[in-house]
C-alpha cells in the first residue's frame, strides 16, 4: 500500500476545504412532502409514480435491518 494514501490531497477533485463552505445552501427550494411532485421534471414524474410510499419503506427497513454496535467506553 502507498504511503501517499492515507494523506489529505487538496488536489483531488473530491478534497472540501473550509473555504468550499460545504454547508451552504444550493438551492432555494426546500423539498417538503407536498411539493415533491412540482419539483420533478414532467418527463420524471410518471417514473416516480410511489414517491410517497418511499419514506414509510426505508424507515420500516431500516428499523427492520439495522444493525447496532454495543456501547463503546
């Protein structure tokens, strides 16, 4: 293994400094429940025809296969 993988390469295009300020917004639209469907594309839309049953499923299966590490000290 290369030495030169475990360093930080600011050169690398997937490098975030402080100055990329990674915690602005990029966008204005805040994507709530309700304005899902107004956001896609009409040409999207009828691709994602069980948008709303998608939140209910990932929160049963996460709850479902979840797998939890024992407390750490």
């Amino acid at each position: 293994m290369d030495d030169n993988d475990d360093k930080i390469q600011p050169t690398s295009p997937y490098f975030l400094g402080s100055g990329d300020q990674p915690g602005n917004l990029i966008t204005h639209v805040i994507l709530l429940k309700e304005n899902y469907s107004s956001c896609l594309d009409s040409k999207l839309a009828p691709t994602v025809p069980y948008f709303e049953d998608a939140k209910p499923l990932w929160d049963y299966l996460e709850k479902r296969f979840l797998v939890a590490n024992s407390p750490r000290l």
